[in-house]
C-alpha cells in the first residue's frame, strides 16, 4: 500500500521531496557542522568520539537497544574512556552522555539554569504544541499547572474509577481464555483508564477510536523524521492532527456543558465535572486567567502520550518477572488477599487507603522498573558553556543522562542484575540512583498516577489468575521502550 503510494507520486513530486530533504538535512548538518566547529578550539571536551558526520554514533546507540541492552552503548564507553562524562553525537546532534548519581543531581538541579529540556526534532514537529504558538514563559507557566492535576490529593478519588475500568478490562479481555498477549492488553488498559480519568470516555468504541491514531502517534515520535506519505513519522503527524481535532471538539461542548451548568445552580448530569479535562478548563493562573483551549488539548495530549507506552510496559514486566518468580508472586498475593479481606461488605472498589496498604507490590513494581525502565533516559540542552566533572561543555550542546548508568551500577546497587523487591525498604536507595521517573522540576508529572493504576492492575491479576510465560526467552526489545518481541503471549490458570 505504501510503496503502491510512493510508485503513483508524480515524478516531479518526488523530486520536490527529495530537495527537501536535502535541505533539511544540509540545514541541520550546517547547524551542528558550526556547533562543533565552534568547538574545536576547545580542548577541554570529555573523551568520546563523534563517529559519522550526521549520523554520528546513532545507529549504535538504537541497536544496542534494539538488541536489548540499552546499557551497553553508555557501559562500553564509560569502560573504553575510563570516564563516567563522555562525548558522542546521537540524533543529529553533538552530546555529553554523563553518568551516575552525581551526574543526575547536577542535571535535575540545574534545570533552567544551566540546562533545559530538550527533545528530538521528530517529537517538536509531531507536536506543534504551545511551545510554539505561545511564549517560553507562558509554556513554563502551564507547564508548573500540570502538577496540580496530578498529585495525589487530587487522584485519590480516581482509585475507584481504575479499579472498575480495571474490572470490565479483566472481564472483557482475561476472563474465560487459556492464554492472552500482555502487552497489548496492558495497553489497551492503561488507554481506558486514560480515558475515563481525563475525559470521562468509557464507551468501548469512543475509546477504541482514538487508540488506532494514538498507536500511530506513540510508534512515530521517535522515528526517522522523513515526513513522506507511508512513513511513521507522516502516520504520526497525521494522527497527532486527528486526535488535536477530536480533543477540540470535544473540549468545546464540554465548556458548553460547564457554562450550562454554572447558569442553572443544579449540578450537571453527568459526572464530567470530576475528570481531569473540567479540571484544566476551570483552573486559572495567578493572574486569574483560564488556559486556552489549545493549550488544553495539547495538555491532554501529553499526558496521553506521556502515559500511553510507559505506564504499559512497566505492567508488562511485571507480569513477566511474576511469571519467572514465583515466591515473589506468592508474596505479592498475599498483600492483595489482605487487602480484599480486609474490605467491608458490599466495598466493592479499592480506595485510596487500599493502595497506601500495597507497600510489597509497589515496592515489586519499583524492582521491575529498575531493571526494565520504561524510558532509558532523557535530553537536557546547554544554556551557556559551563564545566562539569572538569570538561567543558559548550553552549547549545546536548547532555543526556541515562536511567541505567546508575539503576545498573554495581555502586549503586549492589548485586545489580539480582531482583530484589527489599532495596526499597526502610530508607530505600540513595538520592539521584534510583531515577525511573526522572528529578528536579521536570520530573515526570505522572508518576503518582501511574502508581495507581500500576497497582490497582496488580490487585486485579493476582486475584484472578496465576500465569507463565508461552515463551520462556522471548527476546526484549527497546525500541524505543522495552517490549518483549511476541508481545509476551502467557498461559492463564485461573485461581
Ligand atoms: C511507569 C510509567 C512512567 C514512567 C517510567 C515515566 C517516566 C518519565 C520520565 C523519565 C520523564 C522525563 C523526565 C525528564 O526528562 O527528566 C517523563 C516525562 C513525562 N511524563 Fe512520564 N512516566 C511514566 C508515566 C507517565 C504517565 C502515566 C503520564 C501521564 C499521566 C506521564 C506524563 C509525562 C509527561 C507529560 C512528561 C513530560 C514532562 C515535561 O516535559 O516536563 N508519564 N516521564
């Protein structure tokens, strides 16, 4: 179908394309070729070779984690340079990959001050976001917003919400079957969830409708940025487009809805006015100003992205690591029949005081999320040169710190291939080490929510079902995220 698309172009569009690219290519190359340059005078750079012009060292920083193991391309390196700081360019650009705990305080302190977050090309053009059609300052401003939603005083009344989505999903997708496919049905349920908190969707084919256009979206953002019909990176633009209609439409009738409802004093009929979309529509700003209805749909757009691939692949592994360890299973059980026991009559949800009881669970789902993070790392840009660690690292330059650096680091944790729920107890691992989420003020937003809905899937699986593997070494995959490659097929015994 695609390649049919490309065949019927005419050849003078294929020509245009083709400049384009060219000069896209030429422009960043010229962008960096001046950024390097610049700093050739400068022979205080960290150790670190900058491979290919343009290409640079990507193609062995993507397949090492394609071939699994993410960690190897910053191991390697920091092993080859005797250095936890060390130089390469990924992604078109030049970079400081720096390492470890001290590494990642000085990042997630500095933010703003001598960094400031960055991401590739690819996710900028996917979201033409209010980053761009808004000033710096009002994005930093909203960007201080999103925490509101999302801390715990105000999630603790969607607890019940996850559970009973959590309960249809098992009913409508695990109940009643041999053997089903992780992945997909963790995503399918982190998606719902999403959906019901934030826009009060639950109706199954609403629901299903979106996710077709966010599967584009989520597998395009870190692609090839080649916008050519066919491509995922043109799939993903198109999606991202799709659903910004969708949110737009569907954020004017809801403000219609709240304008109805503030007129008459009766409380509306339904119960939109408790989702997180009503929320955003009602907050103001210090200077009592609402937020636009862009700057909404590309909020609710973030948080679904930002919620869509993570929240899934942490629930897929730990599946996986219950199924490859049974005492600790057992010991999970154990918490989640507690707590089943321990509900009243007729409770038939889990509250918020049932989730602060799951400490064994979370303190499993921390384990898995040490060994398998959802994501690898993160970019932060140089504001102005400074020095770190005694190299200088010039202004305009990327840094990019990496989860495994320290979630793998024998100094960090010891053992560090060993699971073991128990490095979370008492005071738990030491500042800056265990950094799955992220510090600083760009921590992710959604780790409170994803904690919740982590657990609740937990209480719902345990209960239900024991499992294992189809597949005992399946291969994982992290592309950009960890996958197992069949998408982790298991056999369920009811329990
Ligand atoms: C287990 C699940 C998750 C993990 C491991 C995770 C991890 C991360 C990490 C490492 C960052 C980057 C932090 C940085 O650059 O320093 C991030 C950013 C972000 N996350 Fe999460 N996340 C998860 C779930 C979620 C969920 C459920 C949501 C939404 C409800 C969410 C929304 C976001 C957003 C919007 C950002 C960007 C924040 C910004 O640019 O300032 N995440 N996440």
């Amino acid at each position: 179908m695609e390649v049919f698309f490309l065949c019927s172009l005419s050849p003078l569009l294929l020509i245009t394309f083709f400049i384009i690219i060219c000069v896209s290519l030429a422009t960043i190359f010229n962008r960096n070729n001046k950024l390097y340059k610049s700093n050739n005078s400068n022979n205080n750079l960290p150790p670190g070779k900058m491979g290919l012009p343009y290409i640079g060292e990507s193609l062995e920083f993507l397949n090492s984690g394609r071939k699994g193991f993410p960690e190897k391309f910053i191991y390697d390196r920091m092993a080859k340079y005797s250095s936890q700081v060390f130089k390469t360019a990924i992604l078109g650009e030049p970079t400081v990959v720096v390492c470890g705990a001290i590494a990642n305080k000085f990042l997630f302190s500095n933010e703003n001050k001598l960094v400031q977050a960055w991401w590739p090309d690819s996710v900028n053009k996917i979201f033409p976001s209010s980053t761009q059609t808004s000033s710096k300052e009002e994005a930093k401003k909203m960007r201080k917003l999103l925490p509101n939603f999302l801390k715990p005083e105000a999630l603790m009344r969607y607890v019940g919400m996850m559970d009973s989505i959590a309960q249809k999903h098992f009913e409508s997708g695990w109940e009643g079957k041999q053997q089903v496919t992780v992945f997909a049905l963790a995503k399918r349920f982190t998606f719902s969830v999403a959906c019901k908190v934030f826009l009060s969707i639950e109706d199954s084919q609403h629901v299903a409708k979106l996710a077709v256009p966010f599967d584009a979206l989520a597998s395009g953002i870190i692609s090839v940025p080649i916008d050519l019909p066919g491509t995922p990176f043109n799939r993903a633009i198109k999606a991202s487009k799709f659903i910004r209609k969708e949110l737009i439409a569907i954020i004017k009738q809801r403000k219609t809805e709240l304008a109805a409802a503030a007129a008459s004093s009766t409380t509306p009929a339904h119960h939109h006015h408790q989702d997180i979309l009503s929320h955003m529509l009602l907050a103001t700003d210090e200077n009592g100003q609402h937020m636009s209805e862009l700057d909404v749909a590309d909020k609710i757009l973030g948080l679904l992205i930002g919620g869509h691939d993570t929240a899934s692949a942490a629930i897929t592994f730990i599946v996986k690591y219950l199924a490859e360890l049974p005492h600790i299973y057992k010991q999970v059980l154990n918490e989640q029949m507690e707590i089943a026991k321990r509900k009243g009559e007729g409770e038939k949800l889990l509250n918020w005081e049932d989730i602060q009881k799951m400490k064994y669970s979370w303190n499993v789902a921390c384990e898995v999320m040490r060994l398998a993070p959802p994501l690898q790392g993160s970019f932060r840009e140089a504001l102005n040169d400074f020095v770190f660690s005694g190299f200088t690292i010039p202004k305009g330059w990327k840094l990019y710190w990496s989860v495994n650096s320290t979630h793998r680091n024998p100094e960090c944790f010891v053992e560090p291939e060993k699971f073991d729920p128990t490095r979370f107890q008492g005071r738990g691992p030491a500042p800056y080490t265990y950094v799955p989420f992220g510090g600083g003020p760009r921590m992710c937003p959604g780790k409170e929510y994803a904690r919740l809905e982590i657990l609740v899937f937990i209480h719902n699986i345990v209960r239900r079902f024991s499992w294992l593997q189809i597949l005992p070494h399946e291969k994982i995959i992290v592309d950009p995220l960890p996958m197992p490659a069949h998408g982790l097929p298991v056999r369920l015994f009811p329990r």
